[in-house]
C-alpha cells in the first residue's frame, strides 16, 4: 500500500499488477471558494465541481496507466449519480440535516460519465462497470432483532450506529468549514452542529418517531479497467 494521492505519482512506472481504490474517486482535488451569492446547491456551483472531476478523474487515469504493467487492471468503487428518483444518504432527521448546509469536495458521476472519460484516456478499456446500491449493513440487523422483540433499545442501537459513522467519514469537513466561516458561534447558539449529533437526545430522536427506519445507502459505481498490452507511455489527451 502508498499511502499518497491519486494526483500525484505512487509509484515508479511499470512497477504494478493491479490498483485498487475503494472510497476516493468521487472526490475532487481542489475546490474554489464559493462565489458572493453563490450556494453550495445551486446550480452554478455544480457545474464548477463537474468541471473540476471531470478535469480531475482524466489526469488520474493517466498516472496509473503509466505505474502500471501492461496487462495489468485498475478496480474503482465510488459513488456514483443515483437513477431517477433515488438517493444517495437520504437523511430525514433534523439532527443530521443541519449537515447538508456544508459542501463536500466531491462530486458523483454517472456511469455514462465514467465510460465516456475512460475511453477518452490512453488505451484504457473498461471490462466491467456495475452501478449498485450498497446499504448500510446495521439495517439488516435492526431487521433481525426486531423480528425477535419491540425494544426502543434497538432503535437507539441503530441511531448511534448510523450517526457514529456518518461523523467518522464527514465530520472533519464540517469542522474545517466551522473553522474557515468562523462560524463557532453559530454552533453554540442554535445548539447544532457536531456537538448536538453527539448528544444522546439527539441520538434517541435520530428514528424513533417511525416503526420502519429507512435504511442509509449509497450508489456505488464498480469498475474494472485494463491496461492494453500495446500501451506505451505516450502523451494523451483528456476528453473534456
């Protein structure tokens, strides 16, 4: 394992049988500050972060080529632009909504996207592109203790869970955004942000109030490229 960025050179070239990147591809290198008026939903701003990817995903798929042996292949997971009409962590609570005020680097592509891109980049061919959803697993086994008991405990069980992973993946983002907003203050007088979601009241409310949780899933994206066993290192250009 090279613990270092995918924008920049791992490895020496020809030097690897297979890459393999399980959560990261979604996210952008460098995002810009919002512009004056500007929110993080609108539509402005989305096209600013599709740009960056798409900028971002074709200078990627050029390091690899290059570190690894021809023949060889490049698994991808990341998430990925739901079907109409579904969801990536769809998120009912209040205490969690406040979340959806700060922008993530990231963006999530179709797979029409992806394929588009990777055929545009040196001799990559793809051998398979799957879009799934992909649950988080304590759903499955809220389902099973309820099956046996109607314990609130459960409920609990399910919200802690669930909130302790979503922090553990994001929180450092909103924290970041708190620290550059200067907006400490705003945390502490409408009693959001971090240090509510860790609060057990906040936890206990998380889906008590319905007898059928919804379950947090994603869209992931699975994809296995090869490297043609013609590929030189030569010049590409990136289809954008």
């Amino acid at each position: 394992m090279a613990p270092k960025s995918f924008y920049k050179q791992v490895l020496p070239p020809n030097s690897a049988d297979v890459g393999f990147s399980l959560m990261s591809v979604h996210y952008v290198n460098t995002l810009p500050p919002l512009r004056a008026g500007e929110a993080a939903l609108d539509a402005s701003r989305q096209q600013t972060k599709r740009d960056i990817w798409e900028k971002d995903f074709c200078s990627f798929l050029g390091l690899p080529a290059s570190e690894l042996v021809p023949g060889s292949s490049l698994v991808l997971s990341f998430l990925s632009d739901p079907p109409e009409g579904e969801t990536n962590f769809e998120v009912d609570d209040e205490s969690l909504r406040w979340a959806q005020q700060f922008e993530l680097p990231t963006h999530y592509p179709s797979p029409e996207k992806v394929r588009e891109k990777v055929t545009s980049v040196g001799d990559w061919e793809i051998k398979d592109l799957i879009q799934q959803e992909i649950k988080h697993p304590a759903v499955q086994e809220l389902k099973e203790r309820r099956a046996k008991r109607d314990d609130v405990k459960d409920l609990e069980w399910y919200a802690n869970t669930v909130i302790d992973w979503f922090m553990a993946v994001i929180s450092g983002y909103f924290l970041k955004t708190l620290s550059i907003t200067q907006e400490r203050n705003w945390t502490k007088s409408n009693g959001s942000g971090p240090s509510k979601i860790g609060k057990p009241e906040a936890r206990r409310g998380f889906w008590l109030s319905t007898k059928t949780p919804k379950s947090v899933r994603g869209w992931f994206l699975f994809v296995s490229k090869g490297v043609d066993t013609r590929w030189q290192a030569t010049p590409f250009m990136c289809g954008l």
